[in-house]
C-alpha cells in the first residue's frame, strides 16, 4: 500500500482518523428525527494531508489504488472524491478558505457493509482539515457538516446518526442519541460480547431504496399531520394510511420505542430479544433485507450462545450484528460462518 511520501513526494503535515460504526438499535430512525444507539467498532479511516503546491487538489485512496485531482471551480470528482470534496466544500461554505490540499486515505473499515465507512471517511477528513487549517469547530458541528457532505455533494439523504457516531462515539460504550435535540450520552455496553459479520452481499445506498424509504416516511407524516414518524409514539393512527406507508410507520415507531426500553437498563437477555425483533420489523415492515441477511441473521439467532441478532445499517445487503455470551464469540462466528456458507453464501467476519 503506497504511503503519503510514496503518492505525493513530500510528507503530511496533519492526520487524523475516526472510527466506523454498528447501530446496535434504531435503524432508519434518524431521520426520523428519532432515537437511536450505535457503538463504534475497531476499523478506522485514517486520513492525512499536506497544501498542495499547486492549483491542483490532489486525493488518493490507497485501498483501491486510485488518484483524483481536480482544479478549484473545476468538474467534481465522482467515487471516493465525492465524500472528500464534499468536505471541503462545506467548510468553505462556513467561510473556511481551503486552499488546494493533498489527501491520503487508508481505511480498515469495509466499503458497502453498513458500517459507516463514509462517515468514517467524511469526519477523518474533516478532522484533519481542522488540524490543517486550525479551525475552530466542535465535534457536533464537525458531524453535521460531514452530514452535509454526503448529503449534498454524495446524493445519499442520511440522517445525522453515521456522523455522529463516529465523530462522539467511544470503544466499549453504546451512543445514545436524540437525532431531534442531539442530546447524547454514553452508556455501558449491555453485555456479552459484540459480533459482527460481513453477509458478503455489498450494496450501494444512493441507489438503493433508501432515499425512497426516506420519502415514503415523510409521506406518512404528513398525512398523520405529525412533523416526523417520531412524534407518533402509538401505533393507533397507522391504520389510517395506505401501504405501505402504515408498515413504514410501524417499523419507526416500534424502533423508537426499543431504543427507549433498552436504554431504561434492561438486561443482556431482554436486549438481545429486542435485537430480534427490528430484524423482523426491518424485514417485514421497512422491507429493507434481503434473502442472504435474513440467512445470516436467522443462523445468528438459532444459535445457542447468541443473545440476539439483526441487520446493522441501512440494509439491502452489508453486515449483521450479535450479541453472544461472554467467551463465545470466536466459536459463534465460526459455526455460523460454516453454516452460511453451506447455505450458498461467503462471509467474514469483522468484529
């Protein structure tokens, strides 16, 4: 893997990295200005820089062995160069001027599993940035632009949660957040111990059914005359709308309430029956898996020394997330990769 002084000639003169994420609950709530919980996972997205001496902005990706440049006021670049200039983009919009710059990304964290290697990537760059051109800028704030980058400039209308998870979350400890107010805290992990496997099956979030997802929640809270989904907290009024629109409703606020239980300090069993169930409502009701997650997870699940498991991320494809009894984890992943891949299936495991 060719380093920053092998790409560019010269050495970084700031760095900074940031770790991806697994959503342990509250999927596809964010956006509904819901609750959700993720923790951070090991993999990181390390990213460094340097001024360019000259116009040019120049970005290399070392995991894909791919070089991007482009002139200020010039074409975009498209691929990884989206989420970067994304991030340049938004600064100067905060009136930050950024000059041409020289950018090296190594990154652990798999691309197409759900686990946030853009956000990862848009608050590495960001952070180092910030050490760059010494800006002043907190860590929200630093979440927030990067989720306007990959709004705006990626064409992916996520919610806040990615970016805010990888900018304030911390190893060992369940984030806590209210994507409404971004209250947050840190909380201890439930227990047992944390798995997370790679379903083999990538997917591609802009052009998935993620933005249709989005629009068919925001259809259903007009009609409700609520906000956003979040401000339901019973499922009375669901009956009201047309499908698919109440089973987009129901998965939202039955997620919501999860999120809300979990935290109240149920124990690691309690916690992993409610994994179980947003795998079903993620299945059934936001009809976001697909036959080889739903594999994974159901391999997860029947497991004996599994608590509970369910797709993390947006869906579509990418990763699975379980908790097992403590000392257990090297053998569950084992048996349940055997198993998948007997099935038809190739995957990894990664936490």
């Amino acid at each position: 893997m060719r380093t920053f002084v092998d790409v560019f000639g010269c050495e970084p003169e700031a760095s900074a990295s940031a770790f991806g994420r697994v959503n342990l609950l509250g999927e596809h709530t964010d956006y509904n200005e819901g609750y959700v919980l993720p923790t951070t996972i090991p993999q990181a997205t390390h990213v460094q820089v340097a001024l360019s001496s000259t116009r040019r902005f120049r970005f290399y990706a070392a995991n894909l062995g791919e070089f991007l440049e482009y002139e200020d006021e010039g074409q975009a670049p498209r691929g990884f160069g989206q989420y970067v200039y994304g991030c340049i983009e938004v600064l100067k919009s905060r009136g930050v001027n950024v000059p041409p710059v020289l950018v090296h990304i190594a990154s652990e964290v798999p691309m197409g599993g759900g686990l946030s290697s853009s956000a990862a990537l848009e608050v590495a760059t960001l952070r180092a940035l910030r050490q760059l051109l010494d800006v002043s800028l907190d860590d929200v704030e630093l979440a927030k632009l990067a989720q306007r980058a990959e709004v705006e400039y990626a064409g992916v209308r996520c919610g806040i949660l990615d970016q805010m998870a990888s900018s304030l979350g911390s190893p060992d400890r369940m984030l806590f957040l209210d994507t409404r107010t971004l209250e947050r805290k840190l909380l201890p992990m439930p227990g047992g111990e944390l798995i997370v496997v790679d379903s083999g099956i990538a997917r591609t979030l802009a052009s998935s059914g993620y933005n249709q997802r989005r629009s068919e929640c925001e259809r259903a809270a007009a009609l409700l005359g609520v906000k956003a989904l979040r401000d339901e907290t019973t499922l009375d009024r669901i009956v009201e709308l047309p499908a698919p629109l109440d089973r987009r409703a129901r998965h939202i606020i039955t997620e919501n309430a999860r999120v809300l239980e979990a935290v109240s300090g149920v124990d690691v069993a309690r916690f992993g029956e409610l994994m179980n169930d947003s795998h079903a409502s993620l299945r059934d009701d936001y009809e976001v898996s697909v036959p080889g997650l739903d594999t994974l997870v159901h391999l997860l699940q029947q497991h004996p020394s599994v608590y509970g498991a369910r797709l993390t991320g947006a869906g579509f494809g990418g990763a699975c997330v379980a908790l097992a009894h403590p000392g257990t984890a090297s053998k569950v992943k084992s048996d349940v990769l055997t198993a998948y891949a007997a099935a038809g299936f190739e995957g990894k495991a990664l936490v």
